[in-house]
C-alpha cells in the first residue's frame, strides 16, 4: 500500500487518512504524522514543517512589577505568517482588570493595530485583549512589538502571576495561519502575598506570617522592614513552625531596621503555603508610647518584600499590624493575632500584601 505524502496509515487499518490540522507527513507510506513543534497547520494533508503556523518566541513583560497595581505591559512575538489588516492577534490576560477599555498602544508597532478589551464569556472565558491589524498588513517572520502603557489602566492580578503563565495566551483568525490559543512562551512572574502578612509583636519576639503565592526556593529571601523597633544583636534566632526553611537563623540589618530571611540550601516552601517564625534573641525594643499608639504608627510603615526567582514582590505595606499574646499560647498563631482578645491590633484592607 503507497501512501502520499502528508497521508497516513495505521498498520492495522486499511484506511489512507489525510494528517490533521497541526500534523505533516514529509515521506511515502507514513504509519504515524509529525505533529508541528510550534504553531498549527492551515489544511489537513499538509507534507512539511514549514506548513506549520504559529506566534513564536512570545513574550510579555511587565513595568512596574507589583500585584493588584497597573503596569505597562510589552508583548513580542513573531508571527509566520502574514498579519492582513482587519485580522486579529488576541492577547489572554486572565485575572487582569483595566481601567481603558481601547487603549492607544505603544512601541515599534503600537500604532499597527487598534485595540479592545473584553471581559470573558461562554466562548472565551478570560480577559483578553484584541489587536486589529490596521493600516496595512505585517510581514511574516518579522517581530512585532506592542506596549500597553501604564496610562491605560491595566493592572496585574492581586495574586500575582507565575513565571510562564499558563493563562496568558495569544491567538489569531489570519487566513494565512490560523492558530488556536497557545499560552505565551515567557512571561515574567510577579509573587504576591495575597493580604496574608502579619507582623506581632509580644515579650521582645517577633512573630512574622505569611502566604506567599509562589514558591520559595534556597537562596530567596523575606525581608521585613521594621522602622520603628531597636534591637541590639545582629543573628536573632529563629523558631516556630518553618523555622528549618530557613536554617533557623536570621539577620537584622541596623541601618535599614530590618529582619532578611534566606532560605536555606536543600529546603524550599511551595507556593500558597504559609509560613510562620517566632524571632528573637535580638534584643528587640518596643518604641515608646502605649499600644494603641504604637499600632496606629506601625500600620503603614512596616513592610514586607521579597526577591523570590518565582516571583519578587516589592516593598508592600504590611496589613495586620498586632502586639500582644498569640492565641491560646500558641507561638506560631500570629497569621491569627487579630483575631483573638489577648491582641491590640488594627487593620487595613486597603494596601493587601
């Protein structure tokens, strides 16, 4: 049995069947098809790679890299086949917000399309982005590069976003090469906390609390910036629940007033789990005032940030704010301090870590 060229064969069946859209054969007698690496194919029956279409070496980056804020994002991409005017690139943005619904867009190639932003429905259920190619068409196998500015309101998740998201995606409707979604092949990550931070001050220890949204890895660090605390040694200890994450040791910085954790070589803490250390051995003093004064200056100047690979997070006010005794005498409850009678705290839900 002879089969041409972009057909194939099961040796089981007697069936000549054309490749589907995606796949190629480049031989006679095929028993399998090659599916493409990247992008897809415009027909069936298709007898070469390079009948294989696709948006390749896509990126998007973001400026500033905080979550739940607005930033500028930058979108490249090479597409392989021709961008004709009224076609369209579609950029999947799921869990962004923005505040200008037909951005003006920016870069080499802002003013090459013309833009619009759509909630998700039944059909595409995200948030994305729709670029029409106007004023003229764009080559193939050249790159192209758009920038949403900061001006339009585009604002990251509050959670944050994972290096190579999955969920940011790009497709076209081009005659030329039609490609279905297909996630963006780098984008970069952006860690968040997700509200959860928590700093509680009791008996000249510090309890600190909270949730990273992306993994943590040896070498990263959580530092917390603590502008109104003295303290006389340099190496506090630490204790409490994930305090082997860290090689149970920590290291205040007198000229900044802070307290740098560093994950520890051979340990890691995966994203969305909580971690919880108890410092001390440092000598920590409390400023002068009484409690309610002391609480009512610290919200809003103690801070939290992150240089995590899988997601840094800048210096970000810490929510919860809190002094007095942990729960039920429980030296690792302080992500739950303001919750209990024995805390003076006092909360804010307007800057979430």
């Amino acid at each position: 049995r002879s089969l041409r060229q972009g057909w194939y064969s099961d040796p089981a069946s007697p069936a000549c069947v054309a490749c589907p859209r995606g796949f190629y054969t480049t031989g006679y007698g095929a028993g399998e098809c090659t599916k493409c690496e990247f992008g897809t194919t415009v027909n069936t029956g298709s007898t070469s790679p390079i009948q294989c279409y696709g948006l390749l070496n896509s990126s998007i980056a973001f400026n500033p890299r905080k979550a739940g804020d607005p930033t500028a994002a930058t979108l490249r991409f090479l597409p392989q086949m021709t961008l004709q005017a009224g076609e369209n690139v579609v950029l999947g943005l799921g869990g962004f917000t923005i505040a200008e619904l037909n951005p003006v867009l920016s870069g080499p190639h802002g003013a090459s399309f013309l833009a619009a932003w759509e909630p998700p429905t039944e059909g595409q259920p995200f948030e994305a982005l729709r670029l029409t190619v106007w004023g003229g068409a764009l080559p193939r196998l050249a790159f192209v590069e758009v920038e949403v500015p900061l001006s339009a309101g585009l604002r990251l998740p509050r959670l944050g976003s994972p290096r190579d998201n999955v969920h940011l995606t790009l497709s076209t409707d081009a005659a030329a090469g039609q490609t279905p979604t297909v996630p963006i092949e780098r984008s970069q990550p952006v860690g968040s906390f997700g509200g959860s931070a928590t700093v509680l001050w009791e008996g000249g220890a510090l309890t600190l609390s909270v949730t990273p949204t992306m993994a943590l890895a040896p070498g990263d660090t959580l530092s917390f910036s603590l502008p109104l605390f003295m303290a006389a040694s340099a190496t506090p200890s630490v204790s409490g629940r994930s305090a082997a994450v860290f090689g149970a040791v920590a290291a205040w910085t007198a000229a900044t007033r802070a307290v740098q954790l560093t994950v520890a070589s051979g340990f890691a803490s995966a994203a969305e789990r909580t971690i919880s250390v108890v410092v001390s051995d440092m000598s920590l003093s409390l400023p002068a005032g009484n409690s309610t004064t002391w609480v009512a200056a610290s919200l809003g100047a103690i801070s939290v940030e992150s240089a995590a690979a899988a997601g840094p997070v800048p210096t970000t006010v810490v929510p919860r704010v809190c002094r007095g005794g942990p729960i039920a005498g429980n030296a690792d409850s302080g992500s739950e301090c303001c919750h209990g009678s024995k805390a003076l705290c006092l909360l804010s839900i307007f800057d979430a870590v």
